[in-house]
C-alpha cells in the first residue's frame, strides 16, 4: 500500500462516500442483508455502536456468506459520509473498493493499537 497519505478516521469516511457516489455501496440493514445473500458483497462495514440484534444477525449472514467484515466508525459517521442519516452498516460491492477500505482499515487498527501499547 502507498504511504503517500497518513490513514486517518476522515480518509477512510472519504473513501466511503466516494464509493456511495460511484455507485458501489449499499447502505441500512435490509438493503445489506438482501445484498449480501444475493452474494454482492465484497466487504461489510458495522458501526461500532449499532444495535446489538442487528449487527448479530449481519454478522451470521456474513460468516454464511463469506463476506469479509469491519467494524469502523459510529452509525452518525458512516451515514454522514453518503450523506444519509445513521447507518449502521455499510455493504461495499465492487471487489476493489473492498480491498481498499480493507487495507485502509487495518492499517488505523494497527495504528491506533501501537498508540494504545505507547501510552
């Protein structure tokens, strides 16, 4: 992965309402569901702080599916990057946008583990 931007919380929000504009995502509950079992999805996106019995049952239909999963962000953050109201989750479509906000993500998981470790 190029290092030539830091990855912050806003790049990867960014990139998330990029992939909402040109059309490779799809957003709120019943939409993922029916996206992910109709195999469309690349890569799911829970917000750290949505409903437990929703998020439960995404992850189920993840780990049936085989889509890979990522908890980022707050519910308020996520819908506020399409331009929505809270969403907690988030369903990328296209396999290199997925990748990305994969990367992306990891690398602020791993960074904000190493500052934890530091302090």
């Amino acid at each position: 992965m190029k290092k030539d931007r830091p990855v912050t919380r806003e790049r990867i929000l960014s990139t998330i309402g990029l992939s909402f504009r040109a059309s490779l995502l799809t957003s709120g509950f019943d939409a993922v569901e029916l996206a992910m079992r109709s195999g469309a999805v690349e890569l799911l996106i829970l917000s750290q702080d949505g409903s437990g019995k929703q998020k439960e049952k995404l992850e189920r239909v993840a780990k049936d599916e085989e889509v890979s999963l990522r908890t980022f962000g707050t519910a308020e953050e996520l819908g506020r990057a399409i331009g929505k109201d809270s969403r907690i989750a988030i369903a990328i479509l296209d396999q290199g946008m997925g990748k990305k906000l994969k990367e992306l993500i990891d690398e602020l998981d791993k960074i904000d583990k190493a500052a934890e470790k530091a302090e």
